[in-house]
C-alpha cells in the first residue's frame, strides 16, 4: 500500500463525490494487485471479505482494536444513540434516485462498518459514533500501463472537538500498526484468491 496525492480521489468522477460534500478526506491509499483487469473489481473485494475480519489480523492490530472498544464502552462512544440512524442519518438517505436500487454490498464480519452502495468499480460504506461519521470508500483505478489497482480512501466528518481531538490521538496508530498490516492482508488476499483457505494452526505462505 502507498499513500497516494488526495487528488487522485478529488479529481476522479466517483459517485461517492455526490453524497460527501460536508466530509473531508483524510487519507488515499493505493494497493498493489498485479495483473488485475477493469472486471477484477468484485474479486477482489471477494477477497477482502474473505480476509478481512479482525480475528485474522496480527496480534498487534487486533489488541488495539480490543483497546478501542473498551474504551468506547467505557466513555459511550459506541452507544446505538451515536450512531447511524439515530445521530446520524446513512448516507443512503441520500443516494440520487439511479443509484437507490444499487447493491448494498456485503458487510465484513466483525466490523463496524455498513454498506452504502457497490457498483462495477467502486463501493462505498460508513460508520458513526460519538466521534466521527467516517466514509471507506473503495475505487478500481485504471494505472498507465493498463492494469488496475484498489483504491480506498477514508472521508471523515469530525463530531466537534473530540471528534478533532480523537482523529488526532489514532492517526499514529493507523499509519504505524493498522495500515500497513492492512496493507499486508489485502495485498495477500489478492495474490491467493481463490485457493482454500489455509487450515487454522498451519503456516500461510
């Protein structure tokens, strides 16, 4: 994964533009996937949901998201009252007509993130609680010699002061420990689609 200029996100035509115009966007990570073609979109995010839940993380990664949730029960943070729906209203609400009856796409198991929209190269889902409304929007980007990579790029919309001030505290932790064992995880995914999973206990390659 390499962090990549905002405005390879900005200046793309992506439907999610449509609906984040009050949201700014905080990161644009590219990942490798070599040899993937402009149809290759849903395999890989076959892929990602195929190893994409927490439990499969590094010790590391999954020990910090064990911290963050007890702190949110801790301080309410991740009561149902902060979230979408509730203090938020989902972004559906505000799809344009032509894209109301686009799939959802698949929720990752253990994750807090939902669906928004999936269509042919892009895909779009959020999450809310008493810090941030935060968008992971995923794109299939075309490079110059021809191939295609995966894109994902995260828009957040702070909740007044700590929602600056919770940003502020995590983004060491995204870019040291999350990121790049996503980086990992993903890049992996790509290159093992569609072979058996590995039998818990033994090596992966």
């Amino acid at each position: 994964m390499t962090r990549v200029q905002k405005t390879t996100f900005t200046e793309h035509p992506w439907r999610i533009h449509e609906i984040t115009r009050d949201f700014h966007v905080e990161d644009v990570w590219a990942f490798r996937t070599p040899g993937a073609g402009r149809s290759d979109f849903p395999v890989m995010l076959a892929a990602i949901q195929d190893a994409g839940e927490p439990a499969k993380q590094p010790w590391l990664v999954r020990s910090l998201f064990a911290l963050r949730w007890k702190l949110g029960a801790l301080l309410g943070w991740d009561r149902s009252s902060s979230g979408i729906g509730r203090r938020v209203a989902s972004l559906r609400d505000r799809l344009p007509e032509d894209l109301r009856d686009a799939p959802r796409g698949k929720d990752v198991e253990g994750m807090p993130f939902t669906g928004v929209y999936e269509l042919d190269t892009e895909c779009a889902s959020e999450l809310a609680n008493k810090t941030v409304h935060t968008v992971m929007h995923l794109g299939w980007v075309r490079k110059r010699d021809g191939e295609y990579r995966l894109q994902m790029t995260v828009l957040v919309k702070p909740n007044g002061l700590l929602g600056k001030l919770y940003l502020a505290a995590i983004a060491p932790f995204r870019y040291l420990v999350v990121y790049p064992a996503m980086t990992r995880q993903w890049e992996r995914a790509w290159r093992e689609r569609g072979q058996p999973s590995a039998v818990e206990g033994e090596p992966t390659s």
